[in-house]
C-alpha cells in the first residue's frame, strides 16, 4: 500500500508543481509587451501554451484565446481584460 502511494505522489507532483509556476486567470485575456504569438494547432491547449511560457526566460504570462486559436505569449502584463474565450497565467 505505501509503494502504490509513492507511485501516486510520484506521478502527480511534477504536474501540480508545474501548475504552482502560474497564478490561473479563467475569462481573462492579458495585455502587455508581446513576446509571440503562436497560431498553429501545437499550442491550442492551456497546457501547450503554459509550457511554451515556461521554456521561455522571457515569458512573464501567456493568454490562450480559445476564439482566436492563438496562444500569446507576454513580456510583462500591463492589463487584465474580461474575455470568457480566454485563459490566461501569470508566472509566480
């Protein structure tokens, strides 16, 4: 019984350790200093986009429009606007 709850905790931090690197903002779309903005299929999910920002030095926050199909990638965040076909993060 403890190994199979090793297992478990094994597995499943990395996932929620990564998910602590982002304060989550759902309806939100970020505005800010644009790094790059991405369009291809590749980064239409919350966790591609997140993780595109994660491997990114300069990446300060990313925005997924789920509308747009596009995962935005932010130097710096300068505003916060209401958009329920948007997920954002912001690096902690």
């Amino acid at each position: 019984m403890k190994n199979i709850l090793l297992i478990v905790l094994a597995t499943a931090l990395p996932a929620f350790a990564a998910d602590m690197n982002f304060t989550p903002k759902a309806d939100i779309s970020l505005s800010g200093k644009i790094a790059t903005v991405k369009t291809s299929k590749k980064y239409r999910t919350v966790e591609a986009c997140q993780a595109f920002c994660t491997s990114r030095t300069s990446c300060a926050a990313f925005t997924l429009d789920t509308l747009k199909g596009s995962c935005t990638l932010l130097k710096s965040v300068t505003k916060e606007t209401v958009n329920t076909k948007a997920i954002s993060g912001i690096k902690n």
